[in-house]
C-alpha cells in the first residue's frame, strides 16, 4: 500500500472520526504494512531505529494503541505472552 492509499484507508475506513496521523504515526503504520509478517512492538521498534532515529517505544505502544482502537491495526495475542500487530488492509 502506498502513502496515499495509507492514509485514503487510515481517514476513510476508521471506526472514529477524525483520525489524527502525525508523521511518526504515520511512519509506524507504515513499518507494520511493510513488515512480512506480524510483529512485536518491540520488534517493530528495533526496526524502526535502523531508519529513523526519532521514535520511542512509549510512541510506537501509544501509535500501535490508536491504531488498534480505530481498526486500522489487528493485535494477535496468540501465544498470550507477546502481543503482535498487523495492518488490516494491505
């Protein structure tokens, strides 16, 4: 999915109006839309910091959060130890 169909399904297909996608936000859900499979918090963290040094891991559980709660992200809790998250529409 690129940016423009990201963000189109971000503001189109939420569960709450309006979506607020800051560029961290946005840079988070773009990590998970592109990771091959579902990932940790963490995992989607350590990641991120290869590329972009501006980013906690209070901001990644509060942008994973936001997007779970407006449907935009899936949280798997499988091995009911680690959550994982995935993009809903990819």
């Amino acid at each position: 999915m690129n940016r423009n169909s990201m963000i189109s399904f971000v503001q189109s297909d939420s569960k709450r109006e309006p979506v607020h996608l800051t560029q961290q936000r946005e840079a988070v859900l773009s990590f998970v839309n592109q990771a091959k499979s579902p990932a940790t918090a963490i995992e989607i963290y350590i990641g991120m910091r290869a590329t972009t040094k501006r980013i906690s891991l209070s901001t990644v559980y509060c942008s994973l959060k936001y997007f779970v709660k407006n449907g935009i992200v899936r949280e798997l809790n499988e091995d009911h130890t680690s959550k994982r998250y995935e993009c809903i529409a990819k």
